[in-house]
C-alpha cells in the first residue's frame, strides 16, 4: 500500500529527532562523566591524597612519637665529659688536654665560636639549645635553634648513600626503624667538622668519620642518642656515648631564631634610611665592644 508522501515525510522527520536526542543524551553523559572525573583527580592532587601517600601516612601511627621540641640534658653532657672521654690518638690528647686547661683557668678556646653549624656529631654531643623533630613518609627533619643553618635531614625511604657524595658538615643520614629505635648512619661528613666534648675542647675529625646512632625513648618524654663514633684520624678506637633529651608537653616550647652574628652587628641604618645591621666597632685586640 502506498503512504501518501506527507506521512513519509513526517515518519522521517521524527526518526532524525529521535536521533538528534539520543545523540545529546549520550553527549551529556559523557560531559558529565568527565566532570567529575576531572573534579575527583582534582581533589585528590589538592589533598594529596594519593592511595600510596595515604598507606604512608597511615603507617606512621605505628611509629614511637618523637615529635616536638627536645631541650638537652646540659648536666649529663657534663657528667659525660668527665666520665667519657673519647679514645683520643696519642697525637691528639695534648691538643685536647691543653683546651680543658684553658677553659678551667677562665680562657676557653669557643672552637665553635663562628657562623657554621656545629656539624656532626657536635650538635649532638654538646648542644645547650633546642631542636624540634618532625617526621613525615621517608623523612625524619631535626631543625635546631641558633648557631647557623642547624638542620639534619634523616632519609628513611631506603636510599643508600650517594657513591660520590658532598662532603657537608652535617653528613649525610640515612635511617631506619628497628622496633622502637631510629637508626641512623652517617657519612661524607666534612673533615672540618668538629668532634666537641664541650664548647670549649674538641678537635676537627680530619676526615673518614662515620656515625651510627640509636635514637629511643626511654619514657615518653626522655629520648636517649646512642652514639657510636669511628674518626680514624683522631680516634683510637669508637668512641660510644650517650646524650639525653627532654620533652616538655606541658609548657609548649617553640624553637626560635637566632643569628649568631648579631654580637658583632648593631642596629644601623643604609644612605636611604632604611633599617640594616651595621658593624659593630672592634677592639685592638679584635674583640667586639659591647653594643652600643
């Protein structure tokens, strides 16, 4: 039977609209399947939430708490001095011997009396001020107060140490956990670096110094450094030892800045008036006058 051309007319029409609108809906769908494709990713870089930063963040609840601001035991580090002296070489005793005089007759040496950090094992050893330890996936950071960039970064992420390292006179850290103990071994320590037994007495290590420490609470809030120290320049043998460190939770500590520059700077202004530091006069004898 014939359709009357109208009617097929109309019958096409509507097929091509039907068309048209499945064509949208599908093209809809996929805009909005995209969308929140593009909205989920961008969320998850902008929270870092990626499943693996998440496994490593988890995994850091079943780590000892170390964080926060550590004050060192001053005391021990003296009572350490006394009952703990390193195995110095015979070469290097007198040299020592003689700083422990001169500091007992009111003329210490200050061998750290500068700008560099104090380097490794020093600030362990000696520090008087506060460091704060944040822990992070593959990372523990010790970030010291005063005295210069104090700043350790101890990688625990696997690497090995670099086979052509930069000699620093921090080192360069690697650690691990055992149990509830951080161990951390250090290399490409610069032979400037000096090995202090107090501000006053201590000698560079002259190079080839490797340290290895266990770092454990033995209370919540007194965390032990156990040091094993090999210079072969200017130790007989390894020298083990130990420094204490205090937490106070209670009294929320904050390390500051400090330069130790400022005792040979005073306030001063620049030939536009603006603030700066300027030099502070010096006596004859190169010390720095009090400030003015």
């Amino acid at each position: 039977m014939d359709v009357p051309s109208e009617k097929r007319k109309e019958f096409f029409l509507q097929r091509l609209n039907l068309r048209k609108s499945t064509r949208m809906v599908g093209l809809f769908c996929f805009v909005v399947a995209t969308v929140i494709i593009v909205a989920n990713t961008s969320t998850a870089q902008e929270t870092g939430a990626s499943p693996a930063r998440e496994k490593e963040w988890a995994a850091m609840a079943a780590l000892p708490d170390f964080s926060g601001v550590w004050i060192p035991d001053v005391k021990d580090q003296h009572r350490q001095e006394a009952a703990n002296m390193p195995p110095w070489k015979a070469e290097v005793l007198p040299q020592i011997e003689h700083m422990l005089a001169e500091e007992k007759a009111g003329r210490p040496a200050l061998i750290l009396g500068n700008c560099l950090p104090h380097g490794m094992p020093s600030w362990m050893l000696i520090t008087h001020n506060a460091f704060e330890i944040l822990i992070t996936p593959g990372r523990v950071t010790l970030l010291g107060e005063v005295d210069g960039n104090r700043m350790r970064r101890i990688y625990t992420d696997g690497r090995p140490h670099p086979e052509d390292p930069d000699l620093t006179l921090h080192g360069h850290s690697i650690g691990r956990w055992e149990g509830d103990a951080l161990v951390v071994d250090t290399t490409a320590i610069a032979p400037q670096a000096y090995i202090a037994i107090s501000e006053a007495a201590g000698v560079p290590n002259n190079g080839d110094m490797h340290i290895v420490e266990h770092f454990h609470l033995v209370k919540p809030d007194v965390l032990y450094d156990d040091l094993e120290i090999d210079a072969p320049k200017v130790l007989s043998a390894t020298w083990k030892t130990t420094r204490i460190f205090r937490r106070y939770p209670e009294r929320h500590f904050e390390i500051t800045e400090g330069e130790c520059v400022q005792e040979d700077l005073k306030e001063g202004k620049d030939q536009f008036g603006n603030a700066i530091f300027v030099p502070n006069p010096q006596r004859a004898d190169g010390s720095v006058r009090p400030v003015q």
